[in-house]
C-alpha cells in the first residue's frame, strides 16, 4: 500500500470552503416546564430551558428554503450556477419525493443540478457538506448546496420530547479564494452502533435508553475529533471555536471537557439550552452562530453524530470574507429573539399530536 | 385543482416570480404576459423582491375545504414595493397583530395539501419583517 491510501482525513484536490452559510429556527417556544408540568406534574428536571416548535404551515422543506436563501445572499452568487441541491433530515414531509426537488425549484436551482435527500439520523445534513466538499473539490461543480434541517418529534411523554426542537442551516460549498470559511480537512468515523432507530411507517423514535450515551455519543465524537486533530497536527487550542451535536446541554459540555476543549471555546455555538436538539440540524446550525461571531484567521472544529452511528469532524479556517458576509442575511440570534411562547395544548396541535 | 395546474404555476407561487414589461418597465404579478399598463408583451420572468405593505386584510375562523387545519388565518391584501397588489396569507403573526401599512416580507409555507394521500401544495404567504439587530 502506498502513503497516500493510508491516509484516513479527507482533503479535495482544489481548495474548497463555504461560500456562503444561512440559518432557520421557527418562532414558536416549548419551555421544557411544560413538558414536565403535563407528564411529570412539574417535579422533574429539565435538560434544557425550552425549545423551537414548527408552526402549522412550516416543514422540512419550507425551513429548508429560507435557510438557502440566506445562504444564496450571503454567498452572492447566481442560483443557477449551483450543482446540486442535498438536504439532510430525519423528518422529509414526504416518503417519497425529494425535498430537495422543491427547495431547488423554490431557490432557482433547477432544472441544471442533482438533487437528493440524504438519511443519517443526526448527521445526515454534515454527511450532506461531506460531500459537496468532493463534488466541488473534484471539480465537477462550482458550487453545490447541503442543507441539515429537522422538525424533531419525540414520542408524547418520551424524554426526547423535551428536547425535540425544529432548525437548521444551509451551506453553500465552493472555491477557497471566494470562501468566509476553507475547509482544511475533514473526517469521519462510521460503526455499526444500534442507539435510535425509527423503524419504516413508524411515527415516533426509540432509543437505547443509557446505550446512547458512552459507546455511542463519546465513543464517536471524541474518536472523530482526535483523529481529524492528529492528521491535521491542531490541539484544542489552536482553535477558536468548537461546535458539537447537542442533543442535551449535557453532553457537548462533557465531550467538550474530555477533549481538552474550554466552555468559553464552546459558548457561541451551543444553541440547544434556547432551541432545543434540532438533529440533523444541530452541529449546523450551531456553526451558524459561531459563524456569525468568527473573525479573520480564526478557527473552528465542527463535529456532528448520528445515531446509528457515526461522526463528521471538519477543521474551518476563517477568512476576510467572513465580517462581509455577516449583515448579508439575519443573524442565527435574529431567530432566536424571535420567540412567541407556547403551551403544551397549541404545541399539540402544532405537531399533530392530536387525533380523533 | 390539479396537479398538472399546481405544477405550471410552481415558479410563481414558489418564489414570486412574476414578469417585467419591456416597453414601459412596469412590474407585473401575477404573470399573464400582457402588460396591464401599456396592452403591449411583456413576457421578460422578473423576481420580485418579496418586500411589501399590508394594504388590506380580514381574517378567516371557517377555512374552505383544504385549508382548515390553519384555521384560523389573515388573508391580506400586499402592496409590493414594485407596485402590484397580491392576495396572499399572513403568516408568524397573531390574529389580533395586522395592521394597515405594516410592512411584511414573503416566505413561502406550506398552503395544504390534496388531502392525507394527495400532494402538499406549497407556496407564498407574507409575514411581518424580521427584525434584526
Ligand atoms: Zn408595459
């Protein structure tokens, strides 16, 4: 075997980065207390404050396509030069007929472009950035659009369902030299790993119960972001920013910690104690708020996971381009002040969760 | 309505994609490739910008058939800063909040759909600017 089929981080043959990014998170607000309140009458505590609920005419593809369209203003680019059109979820309105078919006719992609909805849990949308960064980074395309978004349902009285939020981000990868962000490198580390699961024609989730924690969650993330680090030569410290899946508040604060990572370093992108865990859309969106706050030549470790199980971890490297594009398009905080409070009943409503 | 007529108007109703006349410029919406101005062709596609003012409004408790489970929602009357009026939903806003000369931003939702079997129909609504900082 030569040197170069031992190499396990990925780097694309032309310099690739973001070109431009963009966020979505719906207006409405479950506190976790009423959670509590309807299944535990009020006597438990709460993995995080509250979370971000779809509202009636919102769906995977209706958030999908203001993400892009922030993403499209910050890039400035012609919609028609994009190459393909990939969006992540676990919760596409349809089985069948892409989402993503939709979100390119809506955003001025069409008709020259591939479009693909793409399944991995939680990471499906960084699986999605994954590859855009070897579709553009091969040359095939200029520019290409992966998208993570996700309206989360847990189970009614199910722990997930404090925290099953509605969100994501949209991403428009291309050239280096036009990028607010170069990729220097990217990884992933992919067992077979039975944590959560949705079977097919299922409503709602199940999980391993205390199995989605340690052999799971930690196992993948730290063995993703350990071995991106050591291919790359980076130490935590080299980095300005770190963002994680955030499924809990919990969880990104303890791998933080175990990795050497600060809570200062994790601060601007952990978003899920104000919008709940928006799967596929976590790791993503967070990167928008870290975005949103990066200067030139800063840092940044994004590591996402899905269950099943798997993780991304990429290695960002700020560029000018970065403080232009901020005021492009709203700021991933513009969303989450946006914020109308809701009960447990409208909620239910919300979501469907009512049935005759 | 079918799915073949859903399909022909998806540019429109997806983005507000409507056209421009090229012998007086007027800006129209929605499309019907003759000028209302000047009786000329006009068949020039022009993406409008979304931005607008609550002209009129009236909201609806008894939703027709198709559109119940938003019910209830504010029909408006939306002045385009490019000039035509569009009917369209109100949308992230309560039913107390419209009023006239509130300027509101087009998002696109989800209209219905074609019942539990049938496809979902998505298109333009209008809603109060996000405020940024
Ligand atoms: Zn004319």
């Amino acid at each position: 075997m030569t040197e170069e089929h031992e190499q396990t981080i990925m780097q694309p043959k032309n310099p690739i980065g973001f070109v431009g990014y963009g966020a979505y998170i719906p207006r409405y607000r479950l506190p976790a207390t009423e959670v509590a309140r309807i299944w535990k009458g009020g006597a438990a505590g709460t993995p995080i404050d509250e979370k971000a609920v779809a509202g009636l005419d919102e769906d995977v593809i209706t958030m999908s396509i203001e993400a892009a369209r922030n993403a499209l203003a910050r890039a400035q680019i012609n919609p028609s030069d994009i190459r393909a059109v990939w969006v992540g979820s676990e919760s596409h309105p349809y089985s069948v007929k892409p989402t993503s078919t939709v979100v390119a006719e809506a955003i001025g992609a069409t008709p020259h472009t591939l479009a693909a909805d793409w399944e991995f849990a939680c990471k499906a949308g960084t699986e999605a950035v994954q590859a855009a960064i070897g579709f553009t980074g091969s040359g095939m395309a200029r520019y290409a659009l992966a998208i993570g978004m996700d309206t989360a349902q847990g189970r009614p009285g199910d722990p997930l369902e404090y925290t099953a939020g509605a969100g994501g981000a949209a991403y428009i990868l291309g050239p280096a030299d036009e990028s607010l962000a170069v990729v220097e490198g990217s990884y992933s580390y992919t067992t077979d790993t039975p944590d959560f699961w949705r079977r097919a024609d299922e409503k709602y989730p199940s999980h391993g119960e205390r199995f989605t924690g340690e052999p799971a969650y930690f196992h993948h993330i730290t063995s993703s972001a350990q071995e991106l680090m050591k291919a790359l030569g980076t130490k935590p410290a080299d980095y300005t920013f770190v963002v994680f899946h955030q499924p809990n508040t919990k969880f990104p604060q303890r791998v933080a910690k175990t990795l050497g990572f600060t809570p200062e370093q994790l601060e601007a992108g952990l978003l899920v104690p104000r919008i709940g865990n928006v799967y596929a859309g976590s790791a993503l969106v967070g990167l928008t708020a870290v975005l949103d706050a990066a200067k030139p030549d800063d840092r940044i470790l994004l590591v996402s996971y899905g269950s099943g199980a798997g993780s991304d971890a990429m290695s960002l490297h700020v560029t000018e381009r970065v403080l232009e594009c901020h005021k492009l398009a709203p700021r991933t905080e513009d969303y989450i002040n946006r914020r109308t409070e809701i009960d447990y009943a409208t909620y239910a409503r919300f979501r469907g969760k009512l049935s005759q | 309505m079918e799915i073949t007529s859903h399909w022909r108007i998806k540019k429109q109703r997806y983005a507000l994609v409507g056209e421009v006349c090229p012998h007086c410029s007027a800006k129209i919406f929605p499309p019907r490739d003759i000028c209302p101005e000047c009786g000329d062709e006009a068949k020039d596609h022009y993406q409008f910008s979304g931005r607008g003012e609550v002209y009129s409004y009236t909201t609806l408790y008894n939703a027709p058939a198709g559109y119940e489970e938003q019910a209830p929602y504010t029909v408006a009357m939306v002045q385009l800063e490019e000039g035509p009026l569009v009917t369209a939903q109100l949308t992230d806003i309560d039913v107390k909040e419209p009023e006239v000369g509130m300027p509101v931003e087009m998002v696109t939702r989800k209209l219905g759909s074609e019942g539990d079997r049938g496809i979902l129909i998505y298109g333009y609504k209008f809603r109060p600017v996000l405020e940024t900082a």
